[in-house]
C-alpha cells in the first residue's frame, strides 16, 4: 500500500469516528463547539503520529509479555509532552478539554493503531497510518463540534451569526449523539455513492 493510500484511508474508508466508531468518550464529551472537536482532533493528531512512529521503531525490542504496557508508557510519554505544550501556548483550550486530554493515553484509537499496524510496520508507513487517522479522527470532531455549535448556539468556530440562543438540545450530551448519528448516515451515504 503506497504512503498516499496510508493517509486517505484514515479519511474515508477507516475513519476513527464515522466508520469503526472508536472514540466516542472525547468525541462526545469535546464537540460542543468546532474550536474544542478541531483541538481535540489535532491533540489526538499529534499524539498519534508521534506514539506510532516511536513504536515501530522500538515494537522489534520489546517483548511480547510487556508490548500494550510498554506502548501505554510510550503514548503517556508523548501525552505529557502535549500537555506541557498545550499549558504553555494555548491554556484556554487545555482548560476547556480538561481532563480528556490525560485521557488520550488511553484512547482505543491510539492504542489501537500501535497495535495493530505500528508494531508491525515501518516507521515512515506508521507515521503515514497516524497522519491519516489522525485528520480523519480531527475532520469528524471538528464537523461534529460545528453541527452542534450552528444548531446549538447560532454560531460558527466562536462567531455568533444568529441573535438570539440556538436550540439548546444540541449544546447538551442528547444532541452529541443525535448530531453524530446523523452525521454518520450522512457519512455513509456519500460514501456509497462514491464507491458505485
């Protein structure tokens, strides 16, 4: 599979949130707005990509009775490095995520790939598999997050667009999983129809 194929796979046909369904805690919990999904997705993004690449490098010399915790220890190192980066650069979105951010560590999506293509590939297609995975997972969030501010509070990435106050159902956990739902038939009919 050439490293072009590695990237738009994580967009369309293995999209974290719109075809395997991994993920759903932070994506939920984060989408209030576009702002939160899209920094939720580009945290995720960064960790991905670089716990992937530091797996495929190291999956030959760690031994197989020890692999998910020494990988665990590997994303937590990279999650404590965005942490840091995130407290420094940006602390009103580190606030807003709070303690989903921590979480990453143990994300399925994260863990998933490390084990089942990082370990098992170079470090050049696994950072490919990270990239890829990571904007398709970063591309849903921030979709989602962008339903549900427009219905929910008129407005778009923090910039109100209709007066008044939107339709409070969507701000709240019931319309993360409607918006979703929707999304994901949304999702799957297009793809369809690409696919024919």
């Amino acid at each position: 599979m050439g490293k072009f194929q590695l990237i738009t796979k994580g967009l369309i046909k293995e999209n974290p949130t719109f075809v395997l369904l991994l993920g759903m805690c932070p994506t939920l919990a984060t989408t209030t707005s576009a702002i939160n999904g899209m920094s939720m997705g580009l945290a995720t993004l960064f960790v991905l990509v670089l716990s992937n690449m530091a797996i495929s490098a190291t999956a030959p010399y760690i031994p197989d009775k020890v692999r998910i915790p020494a990988y665990i220890v590997i994303i937590a190192a990279f999650v404590t490095i965005l942490q840091f980066i995130m407290q420094a650069f940006t602390p009103d979105i580190y606030k807003t995520l709070g303690l989903f951010i921590p979480l990453i560590v143990v994300n399925c999506i994260v863990l998933g790939r490390a084990e089942a293509f990082a370990n098992k590939n170079s470090v050049v297609d696994s950072a490919c598999d990270g990239i890829g995975i990571g904007i398709g997972f970063t591309f849903a969030l921030t979709l989602l997050g962008l339903v549900r501010e427009i219905l929910g509070a008129g407005s778009a990435f923090g910039f109100k667009f209709i007066s008044g106050d939107g339709i409070l159902v969507f701000v709240l956990a019931p319309g993360a999983f409607m918006a979703l739902a929707y999304l994901i038939v949304l999702f799957k009919k297009v793809t369809a129809k690409k696919g024919e």
